[in-house]
C-alpha cells in the first residue's frame, strides 16, 4: 500500500483545462520514461546544485531552464533546432514562441520568465551579488511563484532555496511537457496519425 500524499509533497505542473494544448500531466504519455526523466533531471539539477555563490548560481540555473526551453521547442518541431544556434534567438523569444504555442500551463512559462529577468539582473549587475541585491520587487515575486507549484512552507527570506526550487520545478515541468509535445509530433508525423487527419 502507497503512503498517502501530503499537499507540501505534491509538485503541480497543472494549469486551467482548454488553457493550452497540455494543461495536465498525462501519466500514460510518460509512463514507461520515469527512468530517463530521473537521470535527465539529476544530470541537469547537478550543473548547479552545489554552487553556492548567488550569481553564479542564477546564470547556471537559467541556462538549465533555456535548455529545458530548447528541448521543449524541438520537441514540438525539430526545424527549431537549427534556430538554437542563432544568436538572435535569445531566450525572451523562446518564452514568446512557447507562450504563443500555448503548449503548456501558462504560468509555467511566465516563471520561466521571472528565472530569466533574474538572470539579467545579475548579469548586467555588477552590483548585485546576491538575491537581496536585486530589485525588491523582482526578488518578492519568487515565493509565490514556488507556491504555484508546491505548497510545502518555505522561509521567506531564503531566496537561494526559493529559486533552486523554482528553477527546478520548471525544468521538470518542461520535462514531461516535452515528452507529451514529442509523442503527439510523432503521432502526427506516422502513418496512423496523417490517415486520422
């Protein structure tokens, strides 16, 4: 028998039905890939799990997103891919794109975003060090971000853990969206899908 499930252990990647394509986790799209999510998750988690230093950690992370990003859009169509090397195709754009493809929840990419306006603040902010360097504002928006998808207590003053725990949760969400966005391409692209159509 499976332990019940506390609300502060249940991670949400959830948004309203009809929002966007995928609005909930189809467990039976990822059934099967549980492992693969595991070690692609660990493997990211681990570029900046053990960074201590607040800048660093908010340029690392935020890469780890826009990766998670990347994959997400060629996921959807592989012709992306050869705009990934294109340096016009910054990760504002990216969030534009997937937020016009209403693949996903919407508040998943609007915390994309916040990641991405943190990492800005730090990279073009010699002066700022650490999260309570940057604006207060910005720094304030974290906390309920995290909330959207756990619920579990956090100390408010905790911006690094606040941000790991966003950063982290975002790329797991991008994760399993990828995997659906993937399976209904190939679906499309086969023989099956193409006669449905």
């Amino acid at each position: 028998m499976t332990p019940p499930r506390h609300p502060e252990d249940i991670v949400d990647f959830s948004g309203p039905e009809g929002e966007s394509l995928f609005w909930e986790v189809k467990a039976w799209l990822i059934s099967g890939h549980e492992t693969d999510l595991q070690k692609s998750l660990d493997a990211t988690w681990a570029h900046y799990k053990l960074i201590k230093d607040e800048r660093l950690l908010a340029l690392v992370a935020a890469l780890c997103v826009e990766g998670a990003v990347d994959a997400l859009l060629v996921g959807v169509g592989s012709g992306f891919g050869s705009c990934l090397e294109d340096t016009d195709f910054k990760f504002s754009v990216k969030l534009k794109i997937l937020r016009a493809l209403r693949l996903l929840p919407s508040r998943i990419v609007t915390s994309c975003d916040l990641i991405r306006q943190i990492r800005n603040e730090f990279a073009h902010g010699l002066d700022r060090r650490r999260f309570c360097d940057l604006d207060e504002k910005l720094r304030n928006k974290l906390l309920p971000h995290v909330r959207l998808f756990n619920s579990k207590n956090r100390d408010p003053m905790d911006y690094d853990t606040q941000f790991r725990d966003l950063a982290s949760f975002i790329i797991a969400a991008l994760w399993v969206y990828t995997q659906q966005a993937s399976q209904l391409r190939s679906w499309v692209e086969s023989q099956a899908g193409r006669e449905a159509f």
